[in-house]
C-alpha cells in the first residue's frame, strides 16, 4: 500500500469512529467503511494484522459491544453485494440501513422486484415481517374469495401481522389508511407517542403544521438546556 492508500484508510477509520460518536450522521457510510476497510486489507495501513483485531480495538476504544460492530459490517457487505438494485430503487441513509440485514432473507421467498421495493417504502419492523413471514403467511395478494377485496401487503409488530388494508378502498382514503398506520408504526418503534388533532380544512392544516413546528422546536430547545 502507498502513502495514498494509507491516507484513505486513516480518514475511513475517523468517519467510522465519528458515526459511532454521533458526530457523522450516515450510518450507512459508516457501514461501507467497514467494508472498506476489510474487502481492502486497510486494517493493515492502520497497523493491524488482521480484520478481527481492528474491529476488537473499535468496540474497545468505542465501549461498543462486538455484535453491533459486526452487524455493521454486515450491512456494508450486503449494501455492496446489492448495489445496483439498492440505488435503483433509491435506498439510503432515511430507509434504514438496518434492514439490510434482512434483505436476503426476503430475496429466499419473494420477487426481487417486490422486495426492492418494499425496503425503500417499508419500516424497519415492517420490513423485518415481510422478510420472515413467507408469501401465504399474511394475506398480500387476494382473499380466498376471487370475488373478495385485494389486500395489501400489509404491516407488522414485532414481525407479526398486524394491520391489512383493503385495495378496494377509494385511492384518497387507502393512502389515508397506510399513511396513519405508518406514522402508528412509526411511533411504536421509536417509542414515541401520536397526539391525534382534527382538523376541518387543508387551510386548517398548513396553519397548524407550522405553529406545531415552532412550538415544538422551542419546547425541545427549553428541554436541551434543562438537560444540559
């Protein structure tokens, strides 16, 4: 390796130390840094002699348990292996590396084109069900009754079937459904909460969404500076 190389592998490692300190937002570049490091041999410009070593001196400089650093290795294989089908279908940062680790498990039972789709759409927990629950498990095409309504796919809780929305729903009211329910799952996987507010007019709508911003922004700020 060069000068240059070792370069490479001296900023990939702080990117990866940044991301595990919180300073680097993209988890995902984190992910492909490990895989750098290892598909490159870089652990040798840093003075390692082998893979394993690197990533035990990462856990033990980060006190971050061994699994999570694997895992994260992991996904920067898997996103490299899938590459091409993972930017086609516009994946990254926002759709959750973490369900990556579940992709081939879903590409065992379903249609690529399917499960490429659902990783970029799909929660984590959603994604986690539909790649553990085989097609036939959970209604994701028709009832048994050909005269029945068209499923979706559906959304999962802790990788069970939960909710099913109908397709022979009016198109305003099924995206209605599936964006409630998203925002629902959403919530349980944060472990946050949903206030429900009704409002009567899309006027009333644009006037709230921006007083609930500043309202919420100020009030998270004045719950900061407690903390701090």
């Amino acid at each position: 390796m060069n000068a240059n190389d070792n370069g490479n592998a001296l900023e990939i490692d702080r990117s990866i130390r940044e991301a595990i300190m919180g300073l680097h937002p993209s988890i995902l570049a984190m992910c492909l840094g490990l895989e750098k490091i290892k598909s490159g041999d870089l652990y040798k410009d840093l003075d390692y002699e082998s893979m394993a070593e690197y990533l035990l001196r990462l856990c033990e400089d980060n006190k971050i348990n061994r699994s999570s650093v694997y895992k994260w290795l992991h996904i920067g294989e898997i996103y490299i292996k899938y590459q091409v089908d993972l930017e086609k279908a516009g994946f990254g940062d926002s759709d959750g590396p973490s369900k990556l680790v579940y992709l081939e498990q879903a590409l065992g039972t379903r249609e690529a084109q399917e499960v490429f789709a659902k990783i970029k759409e799909c929660s984590v927990r959603d994604f986690i069900g539909f790649a553990q629950n085989p097609p036939g498990s959970f209604p994701d095409t028709h009832t048994a009754d050909p005269s029945g309504p068209h499923w979706d796919s559906g959304f999962y809780a802790d990788g069970i079937p939960a909710v099913c929305v109908n397709r022979a729903l009016d198109k305003p009211v099924y995206d209605y459904f599936r964006r409630v329910i998203r925002e629902a799952v959403k919530a349980i996987e944060e472990e946050g909460f949903i206030l429900p507010v009704l409002l009567k007019s899309r006027t009333e709508v644009r006037i709230y969404r921006r007083a609930s911003a500043r309202l919420l922004a100020r009030m998270r700020k004045k719950m900061q500076k407690k903390v701090s």
